[in-house]
C-alpha cells in the first residue's frame, strides 16, 4: 500500500467498500474532507465523473486500497478501560489506542471503574477526559445501580445528559428484579439500552470455568449453563414488560440463543452479543492452570461454540463484541484459580472473525461489517456505523490477503491476556481514520 503521510484531506483509491447501512459492495475511491466522507465514487463511473486524484490538494494524504476492504470503523459494545482506579491495567489513552489498532472507532466501556461510573459527574469527567485522551469515540457506560451493588438506582437521567448510552451493571447481575425492572423503566423513558451481563452470582458457588469433565479433571469448581440461562429469561421476560431495549451481552450458551429467538419471536426488542472467544474456544481448549483461558461466561462446551456460531450465521445474535478486560501479567500469572476473570480482544476481533468465521463460510463479509459496525451503530441510536457521503469518516482498510500469528506484544493495550497468542489468522487492519483523522498506523 501506497500514501502520503502529510495529514490533511484524504483519498483512499481502488477499495472495495462493503457497506452494510446502503447494501453496497464495490470498488471505489473515497474522498474525505473536514472529518466527513465528501464523495464516493465506483470505479466504473471514474471516465464519466470529473473528481478524480488530480482534484485532492498537495496537502492531502492518497492510500492506495487495492486488494483491500475499506468497511466502516468498528464498533464495540462491550470494552473494560479500567479508568479510572485501574490504570495499572489500561488507562483510556491506551484502550482507545488498543481499539484504533484493531480497526475499531467507538467503543462502550463498562462501568466497573473506581469509583464505579454511577453517576452524572462522574460521566461528564471521563467524556471530556475521553474528548483529550482518546483518538476514537468512548461512549460510556453508566452503572445500573449506586456503587453496582444492586440496591438503589442511579440517576440515569442526569448520566443520559452527562453521555452515557447505556446502562449496565457488566460484572454481576442486578440479583433484585424490582430494582432492576425499575431501572428498565427508566432506561426505557430516556430510550437508551439495557446492557445485560447475565449470571445467577447464587449459582457461581466460587466456580471457575465450565462445569463439565474438565473441570473435574483439572480440580476445579465449575459454572453450570444455568447460570447464565437463568438471568437471559428472566431479563427477557422484564424487558417484555417494560418495553425496554435489552442487549444482551457476551452469550456463551446455546440455550440463551434458543431463548433470543424466541423471544424475537414474541416481538420483544432484544439484541445479543458473542465474543470471539466464545464462538472459537471450547472447555476441551483449556491448558492446565493457564489464566489467560479464565474469562466469565466461561469457555463452554464444543455444542455451546456450534450453537453460536449458528445464532450469528441465521441473524439470531445480531452483534460481536470483545468484552475486552485487559490484567497485568502478574494478575493473570497466578492460575487459573486465584487469577482474574477476562481477556483482551480489541486488537484481534477483526482478523478472528474474518478467520473463523467468514472464511469459513458461516458469514459474509458484509454480514461481519454489520455485526460489527452497522448493527451495534443500531442498537446506540448513532448515526455510525456506515460509510455515505455526508456522513462521518469512521472506517477501517482490511487487508483479507495477510496472514500472520498472534503475537501480544505487538498489542498497544497494557493487557497482554490473550488465549490466542501464536494463533495463525489471516486478515489486517492496514489503517484506522477515525473523524477523518488516521489514528492508525500510530504517528
């Protein structure tokens, strides 16, 4: 690939753009200027349209994307920043810089922070913090309940004009129904969504990873399907009396995609996730006491991985994201027993889909841009997610030809807990333009 690094208008030549939001998937030559896409133009209209590369300034900065796909900027629902009172973990310079490398433009980080993101000072900090620090869009994610634990409702409508788009409370569950189906009515009133992390934290009992054989092999406590299951219906069935839009995060388990198809079918607005994680790695992929195969849901049975993948083949799951939760080395270095729950995956969602799951056929390509970008762009309510002139230019240039391991250090995230290092994948985030501005390759 080809360029002019001096920054300042934009033309990115001979890509082929996938755009889920209009269904288009051509060869192309985009003009960005002023942090918007100011023109597309197919190749076959290049002899009857008078804007080509003799109309961009000596100023402005040519990509040649032959060979590449040029999709929207991804969008992640479901990220861990750690900031503030982690940084040791990730600050959200790093975790926007972590993102801008694995192709992703906006991003949702949970409110699991300290102090927790439960209220509308809070918020409006970490927003301008966001505005200074990151090279992306942070959207935050306000806490369901004060402190997250689970007894008194935030303010969510003071959180909505601070900047939250969502509310969570990722890392439990609200175990009180009443608190929790009051904080939907709420959540439905500012027509924002409910970001559900689904655990029965009565049924964990201290487990580890998945109940199964392995497990008893390994000597370690296990957690059963149920508890997950259990909080996915009983969400639903709130969500169906609220009218509240539920989103359902990181699903690890075939009955959770049974029961989002059926209640589609019922007409309740719910949405789920999957991880790459979950879709890739069985419970049979576990190495002994290794802490970078620890993450919550757990990695669950090879019919579980099968029932997912199928879920995001027939539309029934309609989102990936990475529940990106980077640790320290020591933290992850402890066992699998005593070390933290998660993994990153920001820098490795991109080329992990296209891998595992476009060439292999269970999705399309266009099918991947809208699981990714245009679907999670949906859910928000934000006008993101798609690449038309006017709109804002967010995108990515994929390169489907590369191919290469995984290795962690090449990460900009301070996490470097990965189960995936040394696996062989094929797929790169070549550049980033995130406003109009290329935030990767880092300057």
């Amino acid at each position: 690939m080809s360029e002019n690094r001096v920054l300042s208008d934009i033309l990115i030549k001979n890509g082929r753009l996938i755009d889920a939001a209009s269904a288009t998937d051509c060869i192309a030559d985009i003009w960005i200027k002023d942090g918007k896409v100011e023109k597309i133009q197919k190749k076959e209209q290049a002899d009857q349209n008078e804007k080509d590369e003799t109309d961009v300034g000596s100023e402005s900065m040519v990509i040649d994307a032959k060979g590449c796909f040029v999709m929207p900027g991804l969008i992640d629902l479901h990220v861990h920043f750690r900031d503030p009172g982690f940084t040791y973990k990730e600050t959200i310079r790093t975790g926007a810089m972590a993102a801008a490398h694995g192709g992703v433009t906006t991003v949702c980080p949970m409110p699991n922070t300290k102090p927790v993101m439960d209220n509308p000072v809070i918020v409006k900090e970490t927003v301008e913090r966001s505005k200074k620090e990151a090279c992306i869009n942070v959207l935050p994610v306000g806490a369901v309940t004060i402190g997250q634990m689970g007894t008194e409702v935030t303010d969510i409508k003071g959180m909505v004009e601070s900047g939250i788009c969502a509310i969570s409370e990722d890392g439990k569950s609200v175990m009180n129904s009443n608190v929790y189906r009051e904080a939907m009515k709420i959540a439905k009133e500012c027509e924002i969504p409910v970001m559900a992390h689904c655990e029965d934290i009565n049924l964990v009992a201290g487990g580890v990873m998945n109940a199964d054989s392995n497990a008893d092999k390994l000597g370690l406590k296990g957690i059963s399907n149920a508890v997950e299951d259990i909080i996915v219906a009983r969400d639903i069935l709130l969500a169906k009396e609220t009218g509240v839009k539920l989103h359902l995060c990181h699903c690890s388990t075939k009955d959770s995609v049974r029961m989002v198809k059926e209640a589609k079918e019922d007409g309740i607005n719910v949405t789920a996730e999957v991880c790459p994680h979950h879709f890739i790695l069985s419970t049979d992929d576990i190495p002994e006491n290794d802490g970078n195969y620890k993450m919550n849901p757990p990695l669950r049975s090879k019919e579980d991985v099968q029932a997912l993948k199928e879920g995001l083949r027939d539309g029934i799951m309609e989102v990936i994201s990475t529940d990106h939760a980077p640790h320290s080395e020591e933290e992850k270095g402890r066992g699998f027993e005593k070390s933290p729950f998660g993994i990153v995956g920001l820098e490795t969602s991109a080329a992990l889909t296209y891998t595992e799951l476009v060439l292999t056929g269970y999705l399309t390509v266009m099918q991947m841009v809208e699981k990714m970008s245009y679907n999670p762009a949906k859910i928000l309510g934000i006008d993101k997610g798609r690449i038309q002139e006017g709109c804002d230019a967010d995108l990515m240039i994929f390169n489907p030809e590369t191919e290469y391991e995984i290795d962690a250090k090449e990460f900009a995230s301070m996490g470097k807990n990965t189960p995936f290092v040394g696996r062989k994948v094929k797929g790169k985030v070549e550049y980033t333009i995130c406003s109009g501005k290329v935030v990767y390759p880092f300057s």
